[in-house]
C-alpha cells in the first residue's frame, strides 16, 4: 500500500518513539486517518501508536479533540490555529505525549484564492512543549497526491518532536 521508503520513515519514526516511551496520536482531516493507516504497517506499531482521530468535519474535530467552534468560524478549518487546536486535542483526549495533526485542501475543488487547493495545515505537539507548525502549499496536483505529501511533511514535522 505505502512505498518502502514511507515504510521505513515510519519505522525509525516508532522506533524512536518507543526508545523514548512516548505514545502518539493522530488528529487527521483531508488524510482520512492516512498517517495512523501508515503507522499501523508497521509490526508492533501498537507499541507506540495509541490511537487516531479522522475528524473530516467541523462538527467531529469539536466533539472529538475540543476545537471550540468559534475557533472554525473565525478561521476556518483549514488553519494555522485550528491545526495547533486539533493536535493538542489530540493529546488532551488521548494518552499519548505527541501528536501530528493535519487539515488542508486536497481538491480537486473547495480552494479559494486565500486558500487554494494544495494548502495543509500540519501541527505536531508534544506534551508540555510548545506546538509546532508547517504551512504546505503542493499546488493543485490530484488529490491522492496532495494527500500522500501531507503525511510525509506530517511524519517530518513529528520526528522533530522525538
């Protein structure tokens, strides 16, 4: 399903999470639980990985990771805050200490000029340390493609935190 190499980012990945005894979570939107599917190729993936979150809506990325709903008014889904909000979320409605979270445009409609297709919001965090952010722009390829970049960027920003 995945390519060798993606495979091998999210072993050393786990592998680093486990040496350290942390636990992640994932908070995905326009991945559709891609980054916790890739994950779980991973033999003993279960060691590290303690569950996923694919809150495609508004209304799911409220109830199941608390990103208030006034957040999603004033910014939208597909931002800087409610990414930050998702992945923290994440951590707070889990028992994992890192989680990756992604919210974008994968298209091929719904882009606006301010937002276009391609635009992904990935947010890692990590308990008790400041969140961090990537802002991706991967312009209007086809959708399956905008996605599959999403959890490579997503998987780069979250070894980071190990």
């Amino acid at each position: 399903m995945f390519s060798q190499e993606l495979r091998a980012r999210a072993e050393t990945l786990l592998a680093a999470a486990r040496a350290k005894d942390l636990k992640i979570a994932t908070a995905e939107s326009c991945t559709g639980g891609l980054i916790a599917g890739l994950l779980t190729e991973i033999p003993g993936s279960s060691d590290a990985l303690n569950r996923g979150f694919v809150t495609y809506s508004n209304q799911a990325k409220e109830e199941m990771l608390g990103v208030p709903g006034a957040m999603l008014r004033q910014h939208g889904a597909v931002s800087e805050t409610v990414a930050r909000a998702m992945a923290e979320g994440a951590i707070r409605n889990s028992t994992a200490q890192l989680s990756i979270a992604v919210t974008g445009i994968a298209g091929p409609g719904g882009g606006t000029d301010e937002k276009p297709v391609g635009l992904v919001h990935i947010a890692a965090a990590r308990a008790g340390e400041a969140t961090l952010h990537r802002e991706c722009r991967f312009g209007e390829i086809c959708r399956s493609e905008i996605r599959l970049a999403t959890v490579v960027a997503a998987l780069e920003l979250l070894q980071s935190l190990v």
